[in-house]
C-alpha cells in the first residue's frame, strides 16, 4: 500500500485558528492513551506525523493535518486530532477546557464528515467511551468504532471483544454504528478506512 503525502497545518482552540472548512474533515478521538498518534501515522503512511506519547493528554489542541489522497484517489482532505479524554494528569478547569472545545468542534465544524471513535479492543466496554458514543447519537453527529490494538490479542478474542460491544450497543441503538478493527503496528484496517474516507469524499460538496 502506498504511503500518503500529509503535512500538519497547526493547532488551535476557536474556530478562528481552524483551517477553512473547504476540504472534507475526518476527526479521530478517544480516551488518553487509546492509540489515537499511532493510528493516524498509520494510516497516512507518515512516522512521526502526530506526536505519539505514553503521557496521557499531551494533545491539549485540536491539531489539523492535511492529507493528499487515499489508496486510489489524490484528492486532498483534511484529518483533526482531538484531545483524548478519560485520564489525564492536569487540573480540572484544564479538562473541562478541552471538553468546551471538543464540543464546540464536533457541534460547529461545518466540514465535518465523520468522527472516528476510537476504542481499545483490550478492555470492556468503557464508561467514557459509551457516554461518548451516546452523545454523539444525541446530536446527530456522523461517527465510525475504531477499534485498536488488535494485534495485542488473538483474533477470536478480538471477536468476542466486539461482540460484546455491539450486544451493549444493541439495547439502545436500532442500527449500529459502522466499526473497524485496526493494529498500527501490523496496519490492519488501514486499506478499509481509506476506502471508507475515498467514499465519503466523492459525495462531499464544499458548502
């Protein structure tokens, strides 16, 4: 698979400091330490293109990347860090700035096409990630499972992990979300969310 052309394009709170909403714009968020820099390198193609750490909430900013085509297309689009939420070692009035500003984003970004929700394959069903999952349902925002790590355990259990997911989405959600199971280190899922990205670009009109 071929690697992509992605450079960073800066970092900010408001809207202000955002690039022009002119490109169709994939967010990807998760709780601290969820994997979210390595997947995003992965899936362009690009070491080092977001910063990956082991400290969790060193993404404090939406950071904007844009990124110059997927596996079949060149056409350019444009990929959001969000600050991880769940764990983070700084103050209070600190995280809940960062809450302020991720909903403001995901509310208000016009360009928006597809949040990407990233979730540790390893672990039950998280608290934060499910009251995420539910509030982006409540506000009609267009979202996608990602589920990561996959590599860390052994397909059957990665199943089953799944499965448990979708049973617990089952109870309240009549039709789930799309999901996609990923590994940054051995790349799998990459050529399926790229195809899901192309597909979503060839329908996005600039508004």
């Amino acid at each position: 698979m071929r690697n992509l052309r992605a450079e960073h394009l800066g970092s900010g709170r408001e809207a202000a400091h955002w690039p022009k909403p002119t490109l169709p714009e994939y967010a990807f968020i998760g709780r601290s330490n969820v994997g979210k820099s390595s997947l995003i390198n992965m899936l362009c193609g690009v070491d080092k293109l977001a910063r990956v750490s082991n400290t969790p909430g060193r993404t404090r900013l939406v950071e904007h990347f844009q990124v110059a085509g997927t596996l079949t297309t060149d056409g350019p689009w444009l990929l959001a860090d969000l600050p991880g939420y769940g764990f983070a070692r700084v103050a209070r009035t600190e995280r809940e700035a960062w809450q302020r500003m991720v909903r403001t984003y995901l509310r208000e970004r016009p360009n928006l096409q597809c949040v990407f929700l990233l979730v540790d394959v390893r672990l039950d069903p998280q608290r934060s990630d499910l009251d995420m999952i539910q509030w982006l349902g409540e506000e009609a925002i267009p979202f996608a499972i990602v589920f990561t790590k996959s590599d860390k355990l052994s397909p059957p259990k990665v199943q089953a992990s799944v499965a448990v997911f979708r049973r617990l989405l089952k109870r309240t959600w009549n039709e789930l979300p799309t999901m996609f199971i990923t590994s940054a280190d051995t790349r799998e899922g990459r050529g399926t969310l790229l195809e899901f990205i192309d597909q979503v670009n060839a329908d996005f009109r600039a508004t």
